[in-house]
C-alpha cells in the first residue's frame, strides 16, 4: 500500500521527528511505501530536499508559515503569511498527486496542509486525519481571524477524510461531538522505539553531567518554553517553592522556545538561578541523554482543552527509560502513569502540588523508576502500530 502523510512542519518539530516517522517507519516494515511530504522551517537553506531515511522517503517541499526554530523565529505579515501558506499548500499537493498514494494522511488538522489533502484528493485513494492536538486552544495567534481560522479547519476536516487517528481520548471525544462516527476513530496515543528505550552509557552520561554541573538529585523538563502551551511559568514557580526547603535540589531545563529570556528572568527574580541549568534546544537523537540525567521527569499542566488534548511525549519518552513522571491531573495522563505507579499526579496549575509532586517523586525514585518501566511497554510502537493498520482496512 502506498501512503504519503501531508506534514505541515519538518523533522526540527516533535509531531514528523516523534510521532510521523517512527509510524512511517513501523509500517516500512510491514511492506508499506511510506512518504513523509514536509514542510521546512528554513526552507531555503536545506540542501538536501529528498532522501530515504529507515527505508521511509521524506520530502522538504515548501518554507512553513514560521521562519526559523523556536526562540529564533520570524514571524510574517498577514499578507506574507496568507501567500506563504498558499504556496506552501500548492507544493506539498503538487507533491501529494505525484506520489498518487492510496492512503492521503493529514499530519494534523490545520490550513495548508487541509488545503493540499483537498486539492490533491482526485489523485489519492482515500483521506485520512491525523489529531494529535487541539491547534486552536493551544497557540498564540498573532490576531483573531487566525485562531478562527485554525478552529475551522480543526471542525470540518475530521469530517471530510474517510477515518481520524487520535492520540487522546479527549480529541476522541471531541470528533464524536463533531459528527464523525464512532467506527471511524481509531484512538494511537505517542509512543517510543528500542532506540529511545536505551540508556546512553554510564561514562557519557557522567561526563554530561560534570559539564553541567550536576552534583545533586535532578527534575527535568524537556520542552518548549513556554507558558501557553506548556506551564513552565508554573514549574519554576513551584520550583522555587520547593527550593527553599529542598536546597539540595537542581533543575535541568532543556529546550527553546521564544519566551525562553522571560522565563530565565523569571528564575534569577525567584532567587533560583544558581540552582537551574538551562541547555536549550538539542538534537532529537540527544533528548534521551539528557533525561538520562534526571531523578525524574516534570510535565508541568494547567487544566484545559489544549493540555486535555495532548498525549506528551516527554511522558512516553521518560517511562522507556524508567524515569518517574511528575504532571498535573489532566486528560489521559493519569492513565499514561498507570494511575500513578510510574509517577506522581498533582493538581494541575497549583504551584504548591505540584512542589509536593515533585519532592515525593525525588524520594520515592527508586520504586517509581520499575513502575515507568513496566508502564512504558505499553506504548511501544511496535505494539502500537497494528492499531493504525486498521484506518486503511
């Protein structure tokens, strides 16, 4: 069967790097031909648009809506965003009608790539959705007419393709709402491979942490920094809180993201500065390092329809290296933490629980840690992936 995934961002961004191609790449083995269509968010500057990666083809067709990684994005003009996204969309079905696929997968419900699945429609087998997020409540829009925008297509696509995989119940829940029958949903959360379940060796890992200076028990975040979409406003807080009794602890933040300097302003005005190390953005590859390095792991979480929607990574990817999650109470993560052997649930956007959450989990490591392992076999893709054969059949 030939299947092509319209994805409406690059291998930089955690959906085609974490979700997309390890799918891809479960189906390559079953006998599929599998393209991953993408857009780059320096487009001009890849030198390399085609190439074969695990035996899935990836294709870098057009420049996203964005320029630039998070913490150093560019941003366009109403004007340039509304031309960029039509080219944008004109190449990735241009694209699409090329491969003649037999399955046509929408990699998220959003404009340009809803815009090139329907131009490029007569030439493929049928159409698929992907939801794995809930766009509309969760970015930050640079006006009104795009969150409108955004909202539309999120409620009508899963509407016109023939089945939607979801990663959360609550986005299963929702498409039921919008009309789509319920043997058309086919509910795959996030999950992991052998490659992210290995542990580094002992001696990187010990050197990593000698350059970071980490010589006391360690929380990790990795991430976007970000406080709409991810509450890292509300870790460091609680952080601080949870600093002043425990001094023997330090925080690992990894990742970027455009409030990044306000956050970093955030921890030197709660007198915690001395205590977090800040790594910024690292290579996929590398994020299993640096977990590595943590006592646990912190997903910090308000209670909303945007956080309800997520099925985190950074949950799934701790639990394959047996590392107790800390997270709010929220949508299906109770359920990812096996109602709390492989973690700590708290209440979610309270700072003070969330500190609680946290110290418990740096006592109780130990137990926890073969709790996240056990947990984690659940979310291996090998076992998941039979689950998204089914959309085709």
């Amino acid at each position: 069967m030939r299947i092509a995934f319209l994805c409406p961002s690059g291998l930089d961004d955690p959906g085609p790097q974490r979700r997309f191609l390890p799918i891809a790449r479960e189906l390559v083995r079953r006998g599929h031909d599998v393209s991953l269509l993408m857009l780059h968010s320096t487009f001009a500057a890849v030198q390399q648009h085609r190439f074969v990666r695990d035996g899935v083809k990836l294709q870098y067709v057009a420049q996203m809506h964005v320029h630039g990684l998070p913490g150093k994005r560019r941003y366009y003009s109403p004007a340039g965003l509304l031309a960029g996204s039509l080219r944008a969309a004109a190449a990735l079905a241009y694209a699409a009608r090329r491969l003649r696929p037999d399955a046509l997968h929408i990699a998220k419900a959003q404009p340009i790539n809803g815009m090139a699945a329907l131009l490029a429609r007569p030439a493929a087998g049928a159409l698929y959705l992907d939801a794995d997020d809930y766009e509309a409540a969760a970015n930050r829009f640079g006006g009104g007419w795009q969150r409108q925008l955004v909202a539309w297509w999120e409620d009508r696509l899963p509407r016109m393709v023939r089945a939607v995989s979801v990663n959360t119940s609550f986005l299963q829940r929702r498409c039921l709402a919008l009309g789509v029958a319920p043997e058309r949903i086919v509910e795959i959360p996030n999950g992991f491979d052998d490659r992210q379940a290995q542990l580094p060796p002992i001696r990187r890992r010990q050197a990593l942490r000698a350059a970071l200076g980490l010589t006391r028990p360690t929380i990790v975040y990795l991430g976007t920094m970000s406080t709409v979409a991810h509450g890292v406003g509300i870790l460091l807080d609680a952080f601080a809180q949870l600093h002043r009794r425990r001094p023997d602890l330090q925080l690992l933040m990894v990742g970027d993201g455009d409030e990044l300097p306000a956050l970093r302003a955030r921890a030197v005005a709660h007198g915690i500065a001395p205590a977090v190390r800040w790594v910024g953005r690292v290579a996929a590859e590398a994020a299993a390092t640096y977990l590595a390095l943590g006592d646990c792991s912190v997903d910090p979480v308000e209670d909303t329809p945007a956080a309800q929607a997520r099925s985190p990574l950074k949950i799934v990817e701790s639990l394959a290296l047996g590392l107790p999650v800390v997270t709010g109470d929220v949508g299906d993560r109770a359920v990812m933490l096996g109602g709390g052997a492989a973690g700590v649930l708290c209440a979610a956007g309270d700072a003070a629980a969330l500190a609680a959450g946290l110290e418990q989990a740096i006592d109780r490591s130990a137990l926890l840690r073969a709790g996240a392992l056990a947990q984690a076999e659940y979310y291996r893709w090998e076992r998941i992936i039979d689950r998204w054969q089914t959309l085709y059949s």
